[in-house]
C-alpha cells in the first residue's frame, strides 16, 4: 500500500472512491469545492493506493472556531474506503497519516463528525471536553476533537463550516 498525497490525475479515482463508499455524490461534490476554495490544503489531501488504484481518500480542511475572535482549524472529512477494502486498516492508515502531517505542520487541534468507536482510537474525544460546539444538532459522542501539539486553550467555541459543506 502507498500512501501519498493527491495529484491531478487522482481525481476521478477519488470521486468514484466517495461515490462508491458513500453511495451517492455529496461527498465527491464537497471535495471538489473545498480542491477550489482557500481552505483546502494540499499535503492534507491523501490517497492510498494499491498497485495503481485508489482505495481509499481522506481530506482534512481549514474550518473556522469561533468565540472572542475566529481561529482557523483543521477539519476531517470526508474519509472514503472503496467497499470491498473496509476494515482492512486502509482508512485507519490514513487518518494516521494526515494526523501526523497536521501536528508536524503546526495545526492546533482536528475536528470530526463520525463514529465514536473509529475515531477514539487516535486520541478523538467529545468535543465537549474542549468546550467546542457544532452549530447544528448532533449527538455528543460523534463531535470530536483531537488536540496536537500546538493546541492551547484559547481553541473553544462554536465550529462554522465553510459554505463547502452545505450539501453534506
């Protein structure tokens, strides 16, 4: 397996990785907006690669916190596994990957909305122990956050995704 940050050419193969591990195109759709807008962050857009396919696309993002004044955050989503390659430590590998990237690179902390089983295995907990908060209604268990090394307690407050997200 190869792990790598996207290329031009892996487009299409991304698309159909989120088309087929979501069944529809949202998802495909949200990472085209964000490859277009100014929150998109290129070494944070990485594919997993077996022989010469796609198996698997993660993307992290800048999203916004906001409390007394607006900080940038990173993002997780979408993360895509094509099905036939789930639960085979492929997506895992993954968000392995990018967490490293965004604590090297000087991210602060890395915000998720998913399965609470999956991602409290990298250090994601409740957003609430953070004092973070989503704008929209979700279960506690499945907003998270992980803390990196550049993480301080001015990073609290309500997270606002960018107009990217609306159709997910």
């Amino acid at each position: 397996m190869d792990i790598r940050c996207e290329s031009l050419p892996d487009y299409p193969a991304i698309a159909e990785v989120n088309k087929l591990a979501f069944g529809q195109e949202n998802e495909a759709k949200l990472v085209d907006k964000i490859r277009r807008s100014d929150r998109y962050i290129p070494e944070l857009s990485l594919v997993a690669k077996i022989g010469n396919v796609v198996v698997d696309h993660i993307l992290f993002s800048y999203i916004d916190l906001v409390n007394e004044e607006k900080l940038q955050v990173i993002g997780l989503a979408p993360l895509a596994v094509r099905p036939q390659f789930q639960r085979q430590g492929i997506g895992s590998a993954l968000v392995e990957a990018g967490l490293k990237i965004a604590d090297v690179t000087g991210e602060a902390i890395v915000i998720v909305l998913g399965h609470p089983h999956f991602y409290t295995r990298f250090g994601f907990q409740s957003s609430i122990v953070y004092r973070i908060e989503s704008l929209f209604p979700v279960p506690e268990d499945v907003f998270m956050v992980k803390p990196l090394q550049n993480y301080q307690q001015k990073y609290m407050g309500k997270v606002v995704y960018p107009p990217a997200f609306d159709e997910v």
